[in-house]
C-alpha cells in the first residue's frame, strides 16, 4: 500500500501555547515528530499546518509542509484537507495520522500502525498498550479501548471510553491517538461529523464504531510522552537532551 504520514499541527492550543514550536534540544518538537515519522520508513511524511511560521520551520529542517484552514474543529478534518492537497490523483491508499505533540515516539511504534491492514476489513487501525499503574486505570484522562482479541497483539474495538472498562479480571489498555486510515475509510469517516457518543464522551473515534466502521487495534509496548503541559515539556527536554 502506499502510505502518507502525515503530521496535523497548528499554532493554537489551549493549554501549552505554541507547543508545536516548542524547543526541545535545539529543534522544535514539530520537527522531532517528523524526524521519528522519518525513520519509521512506511512512507511520505509532511506536516498539514495552519501557520505559516511551523510551515517555515519544518521546510528548513528538510521536511515537506502544507498549509491547510485554521477553521478545522479537528486532525481529521485537517489531514483530509492536507491529502487532498498533497495527492489530488488519489494515488495514495493509506493514511498515518500522527499526532504534533509527541516528539519521543518510536519509530517502531508509527510502524505497527498500519499492520491491521493486513485484513481486509479493517476499516481503521490505532494503538493500544496495556495499563500497568494502578492509578491510571481510573484517570479519565487516560483513555481506554475496550475490545475482543482477534490476534495475540490484536484486538477489535468495541468502544472507547474515559471511564474504567470493561469490569472484572483481565488487563485494561491505553488508547494512543495514532491512526490509520484507508483513503476511502477517512473521507467516510469526515463526512460523517460529530456523533451522539463521541459528543458525550469527547472522543472522535466513537464516530466510526457509531457508523458501523471496524477499528482494530494493535497493541505496543510503550505509551508515548504526549506533551500538553509545562511539566510534560520539561520531562520531553530531560529525555531528548540525555538528562535521564
């Protein structure tokens, strides 16, 4: 298949302003996103932007860039846009939506991504890990999917969720906002807009499995350092700069 990551990031955010140019080891984070998209070798990387000054920065670190609206309500709405843009013949079957905020992620982890395309009625393929502390379990912060396994490091959603699911004995997994779409699966999927669940529990996922869409999941080892705050910055840093 061939596969375009691509990188939504924009200037505004509510709680770390301008975190997208955010130094961390002498590059902005946006770039260290698209360097790790690099190396995981699946395909073209660009960044669908809103602002000139983050279109500048990644065109200078070697990087492909496109801008895009700043009206999107969301990354979806965004990288559709973007591969409209970048790839008009629709010569592209399958889209990474990889988040701007996530400058330690492995490259091996944007890789595993697209592995439940091997089946091929999967509609849309994310990543999951499984919660080990305690406290996160709980955290509605900390959002989980709750599924059936279909492989050992596999399983098919069935919803997602704030809230701690499903009950009883077993191992509960974090839901990492990294997608893949097929093309047709993604302009589906931003026709469709806002759901009732995905409304109520402000996760956009829920709009698929509302349409009857098949996610699959593919589990990782590691949840990557999202950076929302000051403090999630500073632990970026530490980590990029070889102080831990």
């Amino acid at each position: 298949m061939t596969t375009l990551v691509l990188i939504p990031a924009r200037i505004g955010s509510t709680r770390l302003t301008r975190k997208a140019l955010a130094n961390i080891a002498g590059k902005p984070m946006i770039v260290h996103v698209a360097t790790r998209a690099e190396a995981a070798d699946i395909g073209r990387v660009a960044v669908a932007t809103d602002d000139v000054e983050i279109e500048n920065a990644v065109r200078a670190a070697g990087f492909e860039a496109v801008m895009t609206s700043p009206d999107h309500p969301s990354g979806s709405d965004r990288i559709h846009e973007a591969l409209r843009s970048l790839d008009p013949r629709g010569d592209v079957e399958t889209i990474v939506n990889l988040q701007g905020d996530l400058p330690t992620i492995e490259p091996e982890t944007v890789k595993v991504v697209v592995a439940p395309f091997e089946d091929p009625s999967c509609d849309i393929a994310t990543i999951g890990v499984e919660i080990t502390n305690e406290r996160e379990k709980v955290d509605p912060n900390v959002v989980k999917v709750v599924g059936t396994p279909i492989l050992q490091n596999r399983l098919r959603a069935l919803y997602f969720t704030r809230a701690t699911a499903p009950w009883g004995e077993g191992p509960l997994y974090h839901h990492v906002g990294i997608y893949a779409y097929r093309r047709s699966s993604l302009e589906r999927f931003v026709a469709l807009g806002a759901s009732t669940l995905e409304r109520r529990e402000k996760l956009e996922q829920l709009r698929a499995l509302e349409a009857g869409m098949r996610i699959d999941v593919e589990i990782a080892q590691t949840v990557p350092l999202g950076v929302d705050t000051e403090e999630h910055l500073q632990t970026a840093r530490a980590l990029l700069e070889g102080r831990t």
